[in-house]
C-alpha cells in the first residue's frame, strides 16, 4: 500500500480571512516511490489542471524528484492574498529562467510565478490567451483576441510579444482565426490557426510570423481546425488536425522545408492518417495519442502511437506495454523525461471531479500513479 501523508495547512484560517467566503482547499502531499538521481538535472515537475470552464477551479500541483512528494494545489498555500486562485481554465505553463508562466485562458490572463517558491511575481493581461514559448528574453503567446464564443463573424487571432525582464506587453501582431500552438524555429514563429469559434469555417492555415520584424509574412494552407505544433530536431515541423468531429478525422501532418529553401519555404510533405489529440518528441520518437468521438457508436476512440520521425512512419501503435494502459480512461496531457526516457500521462477521467498522473518507464511499465487536480492537462519539467 502506497505511504500517503496529506497535510492540511494550518494558515487556512488566514486565506479564509483574505478570500471571505471563497471556498479555498489546501495542499496536499502524498509521497511517490520517485527514483531520483544525484547526477540528474531535472529537479521536478509542475502539472497545470485545466478545471472546468466557467469554475475556476484551475489549479497547479508539483512533484519533487528530490524528496518525492506530490504537493496538489500549492498555488493558494503560495499566494494566500490572492482571489479566485489560478483562475479559470489553465492552457499552457512553461519555465523560462527563473520564471513559471501559466497562460489561464478563460480569465484572459498570464501568471508570472517564482519558479522555485510559487509565488506570483506579476500577472499579464492578455485576451483568450491560449499557448506560450520563448525567444532571446521575449514571450510570445497566442490569443484569440475576441470573447470565448462561438461566432461565424469571430475576429482574426493574434500573437503578443511580452519583454521576460519588465514583464510588460510590447505589441501584437495578428494571425489567422483562433490561433493554439506555436513553435519557434530559426527567426520565425509558426502558428497553428484553428478557426474553431467559426465552426464549420476553420481555419487551415500555419501562419509565419517574422520575430525581427514581428509581422506575419506567410500563410501555409494544412488541413482544417489545426491544434498542436511541435518541430523535431531536423526541423520538420509536426501539425495536427481536429478535423470536424464528424466527417473529416483527425490527421497529423508533416512541414518540411523546400529543397535549398529558407525558413518561410515550408510545405506539406506528407499527411499522415493518424489521429492525434497531443503529442511529446524526444530524440527521433514521437509519441502521441488521441481521443476521438465516434458518432456512430457515441463513444470514445482512444489511441496510442510512437512515429519515427527521420522514416515518418508509425513504429509502434502503443507506448504502455504493460496492459495498464485500461485504467486511463481519457489521456489528456502527455510528456516525456528528456534523461531517463519516463513516459508521463495524464488522465481527466469524467472531467468533473479529480484526475490521475501516471508515469511509465521508457520500456512502458506502470511505474506509479497519483491523483491530481480536475482535468490534469500541462506539465513542464524543473531543472537545476
């Protein structure tokens, strides 16, 4: 039986007396068997969970490989002065420097947080934020601009520009419609649009957005309702699609670079009849799933996959090995440890109460689980 320690923090009393009758629950810890390294650079992780639209119930949790405690909700016990915690659906978290950035999508906003205590150093005001990433001392993060609605007539996306030191908006430049992730490859940023507020109009487009000049310079037609982003290690770039939920299926695409072309001359090499909701590169493995509805059966379809990326061909339609991969009921958050090749999965069960972490080794073996906040979703690991 697992060795579980949960201690309620005292100073309750006190985040009552700031937040009144804001009901605020405390940490929690619980010890995992974590097998840390002394020679390991990586310290930790943060794990964001969404919480469910209009709730703000999002909410940060932390594991530390040094002593190996999972700490769940630590933001309030960080920041008891502040109201309504997180906020309203986390989408994003990321470290840059000693900095924690949390993109709260719902309650339009960034938080800057100490990425070693916690506490807020400064919150960034941006609409519908949606993605963030980094560039020589600059944030760029995603927006869909307009109000969290469904709209045929919805505005064009944008991405804004904030100074890492200052902490303040340098400007903004628009993309296309309901743009999600970004990646940053050489002096361009590339940004998935999904058009998903002017359903069934998506999106289908990857805008090009120059850093020096911070201007879009190109559009690259892909498929519709684009979502996730990653580039791999010889610059490909890896795009997914939602497609339309009914009709048109999730598919993964391929963007390399034309034959002695630059950064702006990407094309779509290869389409991939792959589903994928979300996806983590290490070396030359992709691993990804997905969860799609299936309107016939009106059930879940959930997958598992790991692509080479250098043959661009599935390798493996599974990466738990073990069988256990039947206690996740809907995967929602997906990482891979960059030292040790531990595979992390998130669970978001029935997307009202609380979900589960599992981790797998590279061989994909059950390792452990714990429990989490509502809808566990982002995870960003800590170094040294």
């Amino acid at each position: 039986m697992k060795n579980i320690i949960y201690i309620f923090i005292i100073i309750c009393t006190i985040t009552f007396s700031c937040r009144e009758d804001e009901l605020v629950l405390p940490t929690e810890y619980e010890i995992l068997p974590v097998n840390y390294s002394n020679s390991s650079k990586i310290k930790g992780i943060y794990l964001l969970n969404e919480g469910n639209m209009g709730s703000n119930k999002s909410s940060l949790d932390y594991l530390d490989f040094e002593t190996g405690f999972y700490a769940r909700n630590i933001y309030p016990e960080k920041n008891p002065t502040i109201v309504k915690e997180l906020g309203d659906v986390g989408n994003d978290i990321q470290v840059y420097g000693n900095k924690l950035y949390v993109v709260i999508n719902c309650s339009h906003k960034v938080e800057v947080l100490d990425v070693s205590t916690g506490k807020r150093i400064k919150k960034i005001d941006i609409p519908n934020c949606r993605y963030i990433r980094f560039y020589r001392n600059k944030a760029y993060v995603s927006s869909y601009v307009g109000p969290v609605a469904i709209d045929a007539d919805a505005q064009l996306g944008a991405i804004f520009k904030i100074d890492t030191a200052s902490l303040e908006v340098e400007g903004k430049v628009a993309v296309g419609y309901q743009p999600d992730e970004l990646e940053i490859v050489g002096q361009y940023i590339y940004v998935a649009n999904s058009g998903g507020y002017r359903v069934p109009d998506y999106d289908n487009t990857v805008s090009i957005v120059e850093i020096e000049g911070f201007r879009q310079v190109k559009k690259i037609p892909v498929g519709i309702n684009l979502h996730r982003i990653k580039a791999d290690k010889y610059g490909k770039l890896w795009v997914s699609s939602r497609g339309n939920y009914r009709n048109i299926h999730s598919k993964l695409f391929v963007l390399e670079k034309k034959e002695g072309g630059s950064n702006l001359d990407y094309i779509v090499t290869d389409t991939l009849p792959i589903p994928c909701s979300n996806m983590c590169i290490r070396g030359d493995s992709l691993f990804l799933y997905s969860v799609e509805f299936n309107y016939q059966t009106n059930e879940n379809e959930v997958t598992y996959g790991i692509i080479d990326v250098c043959s661009k061909k599935m390798i493996s339609n599974h990466f738990i090995t073990d069988g256990s991969q039947n206690e996740i009921k809907i995967p929602y958050g997906i990482n891979v440890n960059p030292e040790n090749g531990d595979i992390y999965v998130t669970d978001a069960k029935n997307y009202v109460s609380s979900g589960k972490l599992y981790c797998y080794n590279k061989f994909g073996h059950k390792k452990w689980d714990v429990r989490t906040g509502d809808i566990p979703a982002h995870m960003v690991f800590v170094y040294k």
